[in-house]
C-alpha cells in the first residue's frame, strides 16, 4: 500500500453522512482526501469542489481496493478529465 503523511487538516468523516467503511479503508480514503485537497489548495471545507473531492474518494473507494497514492491520482485525474 502506498502512503501519503496523514493529518488532520481536512477530514472525511463529515462527507461520509451514514456510510461505513473498515478502520484501513477510512484511513486510506482520509488520506487520499486530505493530499488531494492539499494539493488543488483547498481548506475550505464549505467549498462545493471539497465536496465533489470528497465524494469522489469515496465512490473511487468502494469500488476497489484502498491505496491513499493510487486513490489521490485517480480523483485528480477525475477532476481534470475535459
């Protein structure tokens, strides 16, 4: 598994709304959140592109299998896609 420094700027828990995932997967997803949020500049967490990364991690996560780099890319690249 890929790792990424993990802190507590930007959590995903309040983007979760009810929906449960393993202890390793929230961590991988957080994350993955948290370096994707980082790097597009975002702190805001009332910003409406916070809540599309969010989501994304979180719908890229119950797809597959959890790797925090892998997961970062693929949302960036979600993102960015014409």
């Amino acid at each position: 598994m890929g790792s990424l420094q993990c802190r507590e700027a930007m959590p995903l828990t309040p983007y979760l709304h009810g929906r449960s995932f393993d202890p390793d997967t929230l961590k991988c997803m957080g994350s993955a959140f948290d370096a994707a949020c980082k790097q597009l500049g975002l702190i805001d967490r009332t910003d409406p592109l916070t809540q599309l990364v969010a989501e994304s991690v979180i719908a890229l996560a119950r797809r597959d299998e959890c790797d925090p780099l892998e997961l970062k890319e693929r949302v960036l690249r979600s993102l960015t896609r014409p």
